[in-house]
C-alpha cells in the first residue's frame, strides 16, 4: 500500500468523524479491544485507541468482509504509512467528534 492509498483511508474516516454519521464510544470490553456495531464504534480506553479506530472503520466501510485477517493486514499496512502529523490529525478529528456527541447527547450510555 502506498502512502496516497492510506492517506485516501484516513481522508474517508476523517470525512465518517466529522459527519455525526458514527457514534465513538468508550466501553470497557474483555475480549476484543473494539467492536463495530452498525453506526457505533466501540473501543476499549484500555486498548491502543487509534490503531482500534482505523481497524474498526475498516470493518465499519465493509461490513460483508467476513475474513478478519484480511482487515488485520489492511489496518498494518494503514498503520505502517501514516506520519506523525496524520496520527495527530486523526486524535484531534476523534476528540472534536468524542466532544461534539457528548454535546448533542447522542452517545449512548455506557
């Protein structure tokens, strides 16, 4: 994967963040790190938070991908070509989503 096609992944979650379209809640889980559920984004605050966001939305913008490793594989390569200014970028757009749902009261209780 080059950097253009990680960038164009970062550009779609980014457009996902700003658009109220998903609700990013934190909850405690045993057994997975996050979860996708439909138009909510589950992640453990215990767990790696931005790599979790990026696989979740993978699974969110292709929810029939029934094969896990492939989304695994998919995340690494996202993962692995992001810079420091991207990885920023992606914490400031998830914290004025995070901000922006609590205001509205849409995120759902935990």
């Amino acid at each position: 994967m080059t950097h253009e096609q990680a960038s164009r992944y970062l550009h779609r979650i980014y457009r996902v963040l700003g658009s109220n379209e998903v609700a990013i809640v934190f909850k405690r889980m045993k057994r997975f790190s996050g979860m996708c559920e439909g138009d909510r984004i589950l992640i453990d605050p215990t767990s790696e938070i931005l790599p979790v966001l990026i696989h979740e939305f993978l699974h969110y913008f292709y929810p029939d991908e029934e094969n896990h490793p492939t989304i695994d594989a998919l995340e690494n390569e996202i993962v692995s070509q992001l810079t420091v200014k991207q990885w920023r970028n992606l914490l400031i757009r998830l914290a004025y989503a995070l901000r922006r749902c609590d205001k509205c009261g849409s995120q759902l209780p935990l």
